[in-house]
C-alpha cells in the first residue's frame, strides 16, 4: 500500500488525542506547593519552540520569573535561595504502566503557566524507597544538557518529533545526584542540578493503572482504581461512538508505525520506550538514554533497540484492554496490531529514502516502487543482523561497518555507470541487484524533480555527501562519546562552558540533517541558496558542494567570504590540510569523515 508521509501529522483524528482538556483527565492532575528559586540562573533557552509557543519572545528574567519553582525542604537543595513568600500550586500527573515502579507518576514534575517542569523535587507522587538516586526528585545537570540536545535535534529530523523542551535552568553546585559516583558516600555524589522546562503532553501512561505505587494516599484524592476508572470513561464520552475510538487508535499506530520505522532506519534507540516516555501522538520525550547507533548493532536498555516496536505493542494492548474493561466494551485488539505491523513495513520502505540521500516525495508508486522494496528489505537486513545485544552506550562506528559498505557499494556502481566507466568485477556479485535498484532509483528520482541547472551526476553526488553525512556525523552524537564528555565538563564545575555542551553539539545538528532533501535541491538549482549544501561547518569556516557548477567551496562562517574553491574534493582537502582549519568540536574530529567522502570520490573519480 502506498503511504503519504506527514510531518508534524495532526488531522482530524488526532485532534481528539492533542486536545485531551483537564475535565477528561482531572483526576490525573494533583497540586503540590513549589516556591521561588531567587538563586537559579538560565542555562539555555530554545528561542524557536518557546516563541512558538507562547508567540512572544523570553529573555532570561522572564523565563526564570515563569518557571524557576523548586520544592523547598529537598536536602539536596540545602544551598538553593528560595523566595518563599512567592509560591506557586505546581500540577503532579498521575499515570501508570510499566517504567514508573512505585511511583504513581511523575515524581520529581509540575506543570505550570503551560509548561512541565522536570526536576522540582519529589512531589506528593513519588513512592517510599531507600535508593536515593529514585527518590530525592531532582535532575542532574548532565541528564539535562543531554536530553535538551537529543530532542531538539531529533524534533528536526523525526516525522513527528518530540516533546518540545523550552529551556534548562540552572540550580546550584550540589543540588543532583551525579551517575558513575556509586563508589562513593551519598553526600560526595552530589553536583549540579538543572531544571528542565518542556511541553505538557497526553502519554499512554495517563490511562493505566500504576500497579505497584508504594505511596500513601490522602483522603481528599481519589484513588487508582477510581483515577483510572473516570479518565478511560471520560476518554470514551470524547467520541460518538466505538468506531470513532478504533478509528483514531488507528490513527495513533500509524503515527508510532511512521515514528518507530524512522527510528530504525536512522539507527537510533529512544532507550527506555515505556509508556510513559512517548506521547499518546507519538512524539518521544524522556531521551536520557537515547542515542545513535552503528549499522548492525542491537543495543540494551530498559528494551532492547530491535524490540521497541514490539514494547510499543505491548503498552498499546494494556491501553486498550484498560479502555474495554472500563467501559465495559469487547474489542479485537489483533486486528489494530496487524495494521501497526503493516503500517511499520510500509514507512520502512519510505524511510529508506533517509538512508540513501533521496527525497521519497519523488519516487514513483512511493513505497511500492519495486526498486525502493528491493533496497529497504536488504537494508533492513543489514540494520537488523546483530546476533547479540550491546551495551547500550556506542562510543564509535566501526571501520566495518556493514551498512557503510552497503552504502558504498550502491554509490560506486552508479557512479561508474553514470561517468561510462568499467564496472569492477565485484559489482557483478555483491549487492548486484541492491546496486541496479538503486541506479534506476537515482535516474528516476532525478527525472522527477525536473531540474534545470543540476546535472545527473551532480544530483549523485549532492545524494552522496548527504547520505554520508547523515551515517557518519551520528558518531558525534554517539552515546558513549557525548555523554561521556558532557559528564566531564560538568564534573570539572567550568560553569561558564555549560552553555556551549547544549549550543555547540546543536550547532552541529543545523547542519548535519537536512529533513526535506527535494526542497533544497530545487532552492539550490534555483539558486536560492547561495553558499551550497553543507558539508562541515566550523566556527571558523564552512566547507559546501555547489550541485550546479559542480564545486567545492570554502567559505568564511562569520563573513560568508568565499576563501576558496575547486572542483576537486581531494584538493579541497589538501587546501584545509595546508592551512590547518580545525577539524575537532568538542573532543571530535570530523576529519576522519571528511577523509572517507574524500577517498571514496577519488575511488569513484567523482572528486
């Protein structure tokens, strides 16, 4: 079946699940007393999403004024200033299934003016534990650089997105607990804490029961069977009739089918897929463990990277099962999963598109081009063949990797054809059919787009820069690397670095993926854009492809100067070679991946 993919997908149906209001969901919401953090600072605000939201512009002051509430009387906040005559009544959400424990929901949230925000300190949810790193309610500040940079990087490149995060406010030296310090006493693990200011969003998890709370109830809140009870009945009163709740059930597994399909293509884990850390419209939140991945590596977290689809399943039946229980209703759950399944193979095939550098608006018959079936089933294989499941922090890509010399092999072989040249014996036995498949591909998607000043070759090539560019600059973001370097300079206590740990690594990702490959290439045939498609950017210098006069371009980052150009990438690289232009951002260095494009170009006579 041929699918349309759309970004941001929020038709009729969905309406019904975005515009969950507190009537239908009263009973997951209970206040809790927060006051005023007068000794907070701003770390970073993401001026997009918070003008966006509120369609007005926050400076610091303004921001803090809105969102800077802590719980007061957490020891670890011993050392925060509180205004405690300025106090605010924060909303907890009560919510259940699998990956809250003994909570009974969101133990260390509030929502206020809008927003949620993450590391309060444990409010009346949170369930009686010994293990303080469970308990206390606070955020560590590494948790929150990193999950600020994983969502609004992935918001820009997954088809529904994530929870938008707005800001991360910094609290004081000691007010989290650090990971890694287990070795150590309690009171030595202790470092800078953060709150994390994000959207409120509907999860799976509001309409399940939360099985194992250990938490004592007051007598002026209901309780989790009655909670539970009145959410899934007044979620029922929101449609006409059952097939209005089938239909948009529907709706919200082709929405984790387009997700989840994209999530395995790109190679990346959300890590701890529960329902609680995705949205009832599939946009992910809760990205602490999330992290790019190697072509044919299974990575384990809470769920391994191969069976989040399946975790999604899972979570999907408990919903519906609590639904049916409690409005006393029948339903075939198999049916629904079948159509998820479905629905995950087709955006597989339209996904694949990512992986190859080409735009899946212009495929002919969308995912039910033959040649597009072919490349994603034997992608699919590539990405999925790990016999064994990983540790779940990747720190490199291998130099085998197996979906790079997949990748490799296809560009080859269509190079050599469309340059008239010799095909290497070796085409004609490894991936031969991949190879032709993808050479039909590339000649039909470019006659599609109807361009007037790109040539064929020079569409092969833009398709190969981003295509090699969006496999190998995920290593920057790798789990193992990031983290880790993160974790170091907030353990350092360099606080005047913290900002670039979340503004440097986002820097990368404006250039590093580019989500509409057809409207680029048409700006850039129209020269709209002038500079060219990205290769690298530094702070210091920026290195383009011009697909139109088929060169290389060096230019000034801060001026826009051009400095150099050829149409050569090999002498381009000796130009940045001889001139020693920094390769290396925060501990990584992109030469090793500027180095790969320049020998497979010169292998392929393309550079």
């Amino acid at each position: 079946m041929c699918i349309s993919i759309k970004w941001k997908n929020q038709n009729n149906l969905m309406e019904k699940l975005f515009n969950i209001d507190r009537e239908i969901l009263g009973a997951n919401y209970v206040d809790f007393n927060c006051s005023k953090v007068t000794s907070a600072q701003v770390l970073w605000i993401n001026k997009n999403s918070i003008t966006d939201k509120f369609d007005k512009e926050f400076d610091e002051k303004l921001f803090l004024d809105q969102f800077g509430y802590a719980v007061v009387g957490n020891r670890y906040y011993d050392e925060i200033v509180f205004d405690i005559s300025n106090k605010k009544y924060l909303q907890a959400e009560r919510y259940g299934g699998l990956g809250v424990g003994i909570n009974a929901g969101g133990a260390r949230c509030g929502n206020l003016n809008g927003v949620q925000i993450k590391g309060v300190g444990k409010n009346i949810l949170a369930g009686e534990s010994n293990d303080e790193w469970y308990s206390y309610g606070g955020l560590n500040l590494v948790d929150a650089i990193y999950e600020a940079i994983y969502s609004t990087l992935l918001n820009r490149i997954m088809p529904l997105g994530t929870v938008a995060i707005h800001g991360v406010i910094l609290l004081g030296e000691k007010t989290a607990m650090l990971p890694g310090l287990d070795h150590l006493p309690i009171d030595q693990r202790r470092g800078y804490g953060a709150l994390l200011v994000r959207d409120i969003c509907i999860r799976p998890a509001h309409f399940l029961k939360a099985s194992s709370s250990r938490i004592s109830i007051p007598n002026d809140i209901i309780s989790e069977e009655a909670r539970v009870r009145r959410v899934n009945r007044n979620f029922y009163k929101t449609f006409t009739s059952v097939s209005g709740y089938i239909k948009s059930m529907g709706q919200l597994l082709f929405n984790y089918a387009n997700q989840f399909a994209f999530s395995r293509m790109a190679r990346l884990s959300h890590g701890s897929i529960s329902p609680s850390n995705i949205s009832i419209d599939g946009r992910w939140l809760d990205l602490t463990n999330t992290t790019f991945l190697g072509g044919g590596h299974n990575i384990g977290g809470k769920s391994s990277f191969y069976s989040e689809p399946d975790e999604v399943i899972d979570f999907f039946c408990e919903m519906v099962y609590t639904f049916s229980k409690y409005n006393k209703l029948k339903l075939n759950v198999n049916i629904l999963t079948n159509y998820f399944f479905e629905q995950f193979d087709s955006f597989l095939r339209a996904h694949t598109c990512y992986v190859l550098g080409i735009s899946y608006k212009n495929v002919k018959s969308g995912s039910d081009n033959p040649d597009l079936i072919n490349l994603s089933r034997n992608l699919a294989k590539i990405i999925n063949s790990a016999k064994k499941i990983s540790p779940g922090r990747p720190v490199s890509i291998q130099s085998n990797d197996p979906l790079l010399s997949f990748l490799r092999g296809i560009f080859s072989y269509a190079f050599a054809d469309i340059k008239d040249e010799a095909l290497d014996v070796n085409h004609e036995v490894l991936f031969i059919d991949d190879k032709r498949s993808f050479l039909s591909l590339i000649r039909s998607t470019y006659n599609n787009l109807q361009l007037k000043n790109i040539s064929l070759e020079a569409y092969l090539t833009f398709s190969f820069l981003l295509s090699i560019k969006r496999f190998y600059v995920t290593e920057f973001f790798f789990m193992g690397r990031l983290e880790s370097y993160i974790y170091n300079e907030v353990l350092s206590a360099n606080k005047d670095g913290f900002y670039d740990l979340i503004s440097i690594p986002l820097n990368v990702a404006d250039w590093s993926f580019d989500k509409d490959e057809a409207d680029m290439l048409i700006k850039l045939d129209e020269k709209m854009i002038s500079s060219g498609f990205i290769i690298f950017k530094d702070s210091g210098w920026t290195l383009c492809f011009d697909p139109v006069r088929n060169v290389y371009l060096i230019d000034d980052t801060d001026s826009n100067t051009l400095l150099y150009e050829c149409p050569s990438f090999c002498r381009m690289m000796s130009y940045i070679k001889n001139n020693n232009l920094n390769c290396t951002v925060l501990g990584y260095d992109f030469s090793h991946y500027l180095h790969y494009v320049e020998n497979a170009l010169r292998v392929d006579g393309a550079g």
